[in-house]
C-alpha cells in the first residue's frame, strides 16, 4: 500500500506542476459557476417579482433544490460536460512514462505492475475529489440561499458525480496505456464514452440482448441518482466497469513484461468482460436489487396508498402484465416500438417491481384493425390489411414476422372493445384486467389507474353504481354532451371511473329490484314523473341504508319531489341566477364548502392548510342551470350538510319562472316570487348511523355539471364517487408539498455572488496556479 500512496502522491505532484489540471480546474470552476449563478439569478429575480406583487408569497410550489442545482442546473450541466474534461486529464498517464522511458526503470524496481495502475488511478481519484470540492463550495453557498435544501438529494447527487467520474477516468487510464500517442489516447476515450452511452439502442427487439446492453450503457444511470434515487443495480454498474477497465489496464502493463501468447491475453480480456456482464445482470434482476429513496419526501417512491395496495397482493405470487401492440393502431409511436420497450420496464414499471419483483413482464405484438374502419381503407385504397401492416413494418424497422395477423390475435383475446391500441392486460390468480393508455402528454397509466387496476384483480367483487332508467334519464353509455358517458365509461379519460376501479350498470326500476351490495344508486335528472313502484323501491332502499346520489335540473323539481321528501329535502321551485360579465345568468359557480373538503382525500393539502388557520380556498363548480336544494323536515334522523354553496360575493336570487338566457338579463322580481339571500345550497349530503354502518346520500339541483360537455364535473365528480363509496376508491396518490420552496437573497444578492464565481474565485485560482508554475520552472 505505501508503493501504492508514493506513486498516487508523486503522480499528484506532476498533475499540479503541469498547466493541464489547473486549466482544467479553472474550466471545471467557471462551468460550475456560469450554470449555477443564471438558475440562481433568475429564480431570485422570479420571487422579487413575486413579493413585490404578493407580499404574502409563500414560495414557488417546487423545489428550488431540484431547479437551481439538478435538472437544468449546477449538476445536469456538470455531468452532460464531464466527458470534455477527463480525456485531458487521463490521455498521458500511461503513456508518458513509455516515452519517458521511465517505465522501464518501473519495470526493474521492486514496483508491481498493480502498485502502478492503482497509484495512478488513486491520484486520479484524489483530483477527482478536488474537482467535488469545488461543486461542494456552490452547495454551501446553495445552503444559505435556498431555505430548507434539500440535503439527500445533494448526497445523491454528489455520489453519481463522483461514481461517473471515477468510471470515465478508469477508461480513459486504459486508453492511456494502449497507445504511446495521448492524442490517440484521448480520442480513443472520447469513442468508448460514446459507445456506452449509446449501447443501450443495440439489440432491443431481443429481451436478453436488451438487458446485458442496457447494464452496458451508461446513459441515464446517472439521472436516477441525480433526481436521489439511489439503486444498488446503478452503484455495481460502475464499480464493475471500473474494476473492468483498470483489470484492463493491469493486463496491458503486465504484457509488456511477459511473453504469452496472445490467445491467453485475449482470454483474461474475454473472461473479466464475461464476468463483469454476468455479474451485472444478475445484480440487474428485480429480486436482487435494492433502493434507497433519499430525498425528503420520496418523490422516485410510489405513493404510501399505493404500497398498501401492493401488499395485498399474496408473497411469491406472480403478477402476469402482457402489453399488447398493435402495428396499426394507436400509441405504438409513444410506447409500443420495441426500442421503447426498456423505458416501458424502467420508467414505468420498475417503481411497482421494487415492491413486488414476481411482476412478469410479456410482449405480444399483432397487427389489425377494427371490422368498420372504412377511414383505414380509404387512406390505403387497393391494399389489404397485410399489405399495408408490410409497409408499416418497414417505416417503423421492425419484422413483420414478428407480428401476429388479425385472425391469430382474435383467436387470443379480442382487443377491439379497447380500441385496438397499446393497452396492458394484468393477470393474477385466474383474474384479469385491463391497464389502459392514453392520448394525453403522460401516455401511460397514472399511479392512481395501476393502482386501480391491482384493486380490480384482489376484490372479487367491485364496488357498482347503478343508475335508473325508464323515464329519460341521464345515460351512462350514451356519447352526447347531456350524457354521463365521459365520467362514467369512457375508457379513453385517465379519470373516468371505469379506469379508477369502479362498475356501473343501468336498471328499470319498474321491472327489476336494487341489487344487493352497490355501492349507490343514482337517480339522474328524471324528465317524467316516476311512477309509484319505482318511488317506492327508492324509498324502501333508502329506508334500509342504501347510499345514493340524486341529480335534479330547474323546471323538472316535481319528478325528484316525491322522493326526497322522506329525505326532509326538496328542490325549491325556481333557478337561481348570478349575473356576471362574462356568462349568461344561469351559469352559477358555488363553491366547495369546509364540509365538502372532507369528501375525500383529493382535498386533503386544503384541509391541512385549513387546519393551520389558512384562508378556505375559493374551489368552483360550474352548474349550468341550477336549483337551490334545501332542509324542509330536521327530524328524519339524517344530518344535512351543505357541500356546493353559492358565492356571497356573486350576488344570486332565485328566478321563479321561464329564465330567457340569450337576451336581456334575468331582473329580480320580488312581486313575481323571486327571492333573494345571502347564500344558497346547491349540493347536499346527508348522512346517519343505520345497521352499524353510515349512510351517505347526495342531492344536487344540476345535472349538467357532470355531463361530457362540462368534462364530467372533473376531480370534483370523482370525490363525490368516492364519498358514497365511503372512500374505498380510487386510491388517491397526494404527493407531499416541497419545502425548499423559498430563497433567502433577493436578485441583487444573486448578482453579487455571480461576480465572486464567475469572475473572481477563477482569477484567484489561475494566478495561485500561474505563480506555483512560474516558481516550479524557476527552480
């Protein structure tokens, strides 16, 4: 080990009495210094702005940590220009002692060929270790302007610098020492960090090759550290390309001095590479890999709700997930090509495989199209399906052959009731459900939909809402913009309820009886009276604790009346009217009340502000056309609370009559009926103890709010859902609020600190190294 720290110390001293590590100091400084003072000045000149408007701004709602020093900032920028530095650095280590001549005099000494490659690799380490200190000072500097940092992401992120460093200059040590040119060297080190970077593109149509060349590349292992997820798979990717290059090395010193033939040189080379990939891919596997999530609120982890899930899941049983691509259909750009298939398992997948390795991943790839598509061949006139799926395959660079045809696939599953697009089928002990994608900027399922969908595969049976028909009611299968389609069925929204867990189904009240075990009955805008067996089912259901949802709309109160009645509700005759500038009179917005922040856990960041004596958010619902839902009876044993008020602010009175909205504005007219108060409930629940559990009833005075036009009522309608299935569903995945949120210099400050880094601290440095270069050619 001394033979080791003399060479490392020596080799050390050489670096600092040659211009190259100062100038590649200074460089590395003023890279640092130039990306960290702009995010910092323009995120302090952001928060100027921002308090001189506000003065009670509370901060940006994102971490700073992660804007001014990761993605964009101080370390992106360091480890994307990495590569410029280290060739320099290492392209003579080698090298220089051959044509010196000294590596003979090396070869003579008591000196190892081992006391060699490790002596300079350590003092290479030992620069790269300066080269921290120097990103180490802008951390300091980051403590005391942003409040709160956010230190695991700052370990993270310093390890990954360090391990990628420490990897590149093992490489560039053996390129050193294959030719006696550094020029060659230092080339040859640029070509081989390419290669890695790239490797991970080679061979991805096959799962083995894909795997061994993607724990080959280099390319975003790094990002995972950076954004502080820290992964025992990353972390043995570079200790064995370091330990790969730098055997490399030994094997070439050692060469020199040895006379073997060359196949037993070439067999030590194949055997470490052999070993290194092994090794990799079996720390690589699922079962063996471990993580440490080190930032403050384990923004890389899945939600809490969504491990709660997973552990339900029985130990050791697999989880089958088939993704199924079709050539011609949608979203094969975005997911479905078979070089997209290693983010499909890292990006997304990889997070529930942490929890769960027996997760199976499958690929089955057809080609089809649905019976009446007569766009599809409009757009290929004269061609059949196969002709066109041949012409595909090869803009796309894929093999046909490796595509099942429309008769083989439909023999397998039929995929036309999901649109013939890339979707996932999930498959658990003899249950099986759909993992849908979308056409939105995310694509692939949300927390809240995987977790749905594992939901779906562990109940035996799903919590249902049937609706009512039979006398012109809301529809949850018809399209139009009155219906309920969008919110309920539609298999093309993220957040319809269909792809949060839930079931619907339709019933005729007056020719079936209310299942047992729904979850609510919903009775949606009725347009004809309903008649005496149905007002009676209704009632005996609500007498024994059923849950339901009511929806009413202005000039129909008479057909919801009856029923509601045994409620002590009623919808008052009349719609109510806010006139404003820019919507017609009967737009009404009420807003979210305190009690209606309770719905569900989709509220729960403003319940916590409100507990912290914060101001009650002002959160609207847009009811187009509405009647105002009161308490006519108190003593039906229900607890009312109003969950939709209208806005004090926006001054609404209640129209008796016709309401004409595309002329003249609606006048109060106390003589006609008309009155006026200070607020009016829109939306009411009920609640009371009945069998040992709670009974939960909602009453609206729209239905419009919830229709495809008005996007099916949004979050809003999904709270509403969950409360009457007492918040079993969806598995709602609230991220924790950043804390460093805020800085503590304003813009002036900023400008301040980027003259001492920029400007200053680098002149300081070159004239230190200027001087110790003059004095060392002096002597």
């Amino acid at each position: 080990m001394k033979l080791i720290y003399k060479i490392a110390l020596n080799e050390i001293r050489n670096l600092f009495f040659s211009p190259v590590a100062w100038f590649l100091g200074v460089a590395f400084l003023l890279q640092c210094a130039y990306f960290y003072t702009n995010q910092l000045a323009q995120m302090a000149g952001y928060q100027d702005i921002a308090i001189s408007d506000n003065p009670h701004f509370e901060g940006f709602g994102t971490s700073l940590t992660n804007i001014i020093l990761l993605k964009g900032g101080l370390f992106s920028s360091v480890v994307s220009n990495l590569y410029l530095f280290v060739p320099l650095l290492t392209m003579s280590l080698i090298n220089r002692e051959i044509n010196s001549g000294t590596i003979k005099l090396l070869y003579s000494s008591p000196i190892k060929p081992y006391h060699i490659v490790l002596g300079k690799y350590l003092a290479i380490v030992l620069y790269n270790l300066m080269l921290l200190g120097i990103v180490a000072i802008f951390l300091i500097s980051s403590v005391f302007s942003i409040v709160h940092m956010d230190a695991g992401l700052i370990f993270s992120s310093m390890l990954a610098l360090f391990l990628l460093i420490c990897c590149y200059t093992a490489l560039g040590l053996f390129m050193s020492s294959l030719s006696t040119y550094p020029i060659v060297s230092a080339i040859s080190t640029f070509l081989i960090i390419f290669l890695l970077t790239v490797i991970g593109t080679i061979g991805q149509q096959y799962d083995f090759v894909r795997d061994l060349t993607y724990f080959l590349s280099a390319n975003g292992r790094t990002d995972k550290m950076i954004a502080g997820l820290i992964t025992s798979g990353d972390v043995i990717y570079y200790l064995l390309i370091i330990g790969m290059f730098l055997s490399f090395t030994l094997f070439r010193v050692k060469g020199a001095m040895e006379s073997k033939p060359w196949l037993t040189k070439a067999l030590q080379y194949v055997s470490v590479f052999v070993g290194v990939l092994a090794i990799g891919y079996i720390t690589s596997r699922p079962a063996f890999m471990g993580y440490w999530d080190v930032t403050r609120n384990e923004v890389n982890t899945i939600h809490p709700n969504s491990q709660k899930v997973i552990k339900d899941f029985e130990k050791g049983e697999p989880l089958e997930v088939t993704l199924y691509v079709n050539l011609l259909g949608g979203g094969l750009d975005q997911g479905g090509l078979p070089e997209n298939r290693k983010n499909y398992e890292i990006s997304f997948w990889e997070r529930y495989v942490r929890f769960k390795p027996e997760i199976k991943l499958k690929y089955v790839n057809y080609y089809d199209i649905a019976d009446n598509d007569s766009m599809f061949f409009k757009m290929y006139p004269k061609k059949t399906i196969k002709e066109v799926a041949e012409t595909t395959a090869k803009l796309k660079k894929v093999n046909l052959s490796n595509y099942e045809s429309p008769k083989q696939i439909r023999k397998e599953i039929d995929l036309r009731p999901e649109g013939l697009r890339v979707v996932m089928q999930l498959k658990y002990k003899g249950r099986s459900t759909f993992l849908r994608t979308y056409d939105d900027p995310d694509f692939w399922p949300n927390e809240m939909n995987v977790s749905a969908a594992f939901k779906r595969l562990q109940q035996p049976t799903r919590p249902k809402f049937i609706f009512t028909t039979g006398n012109l009611e809301r529809s949850v299968y018809k399209t139009g913009e009155r219906e309920y389609h969008y919110q309920l069925n539609d298999i093309s929204n993220r957040f319809s309820m269909t792809n949060l867990g839930f079931d619907t189904d339709s019933i005729n009240l007056d020719q079936q009886e209310i299942p047992k075990g729904i979850a609510a009955l919903v009775i949606a805008d009725p347009k004809t009276d309903l008649s005496t067996v149905k007002q009676d089912k209704i009632k005996r259901y609500i007498e024994e604790g059923g849950n339901a949802l009511i929806l009413g709309e202005p000039g129909k109160q008479g057909m919801l009346n009856p029923v509601l009645t045994g409620l002590g509700l009623q919808l008052n005759a009349g719609t109510l009217i806010e006139l404003t500038a820019n919507e017609t009179p009967e737009m009404v917005k009420p807003q979210l009340t305190k009690e209606g922040l309770g719905l569900s856990d989709q509220f729960i960041m403003q319940r916590a502000d409100v507990a912290r004596g914060k101001k009650m958010p002002e959160l609207d619902i847009l009811m187009p056309g509405v009647s105002e839902v009161a308490v006519v009876n108190s003593g039906t044993g229900f607890k009312a609370q109003a969950i939709l008020k209208t806005n004090p602010s926006r001054n609404a009175f209640n129209k008796i009559g016709k309401v004409v909205v595309d002329s003249v504005p609606p006048v109060y007219n106390p003589s006609g009926g008309d009155t006026k108060q200070k607020s009016y409930s829109t939306l009411l629940s009920l609640t009371r103890e009945i069998k040992q559990k709670e009974q939960r009833v909602a009453v609206s005075g729209d239905a419009d709010f919830m229709s495809k036009l008005r996007r099916g009522g949004g979050l809003f309608s999904v709270a509403l859902f969950s409360w009457l299935d007492h918040n079993r569903l969806p598995v709602y995945i609230v991220p924790k609020m950043a804390t460093d949120v805020l800085l503590t210099i304003s813009l002036r400050t900023a400008g301040m600190i980027k003259i001492v880094f920029v400007w200053i601290l680098p002149c300081v440095i070159a004239c230190v190294g200027a001087i110790l270069l003059l004095r060392r050619k002096r002597k």
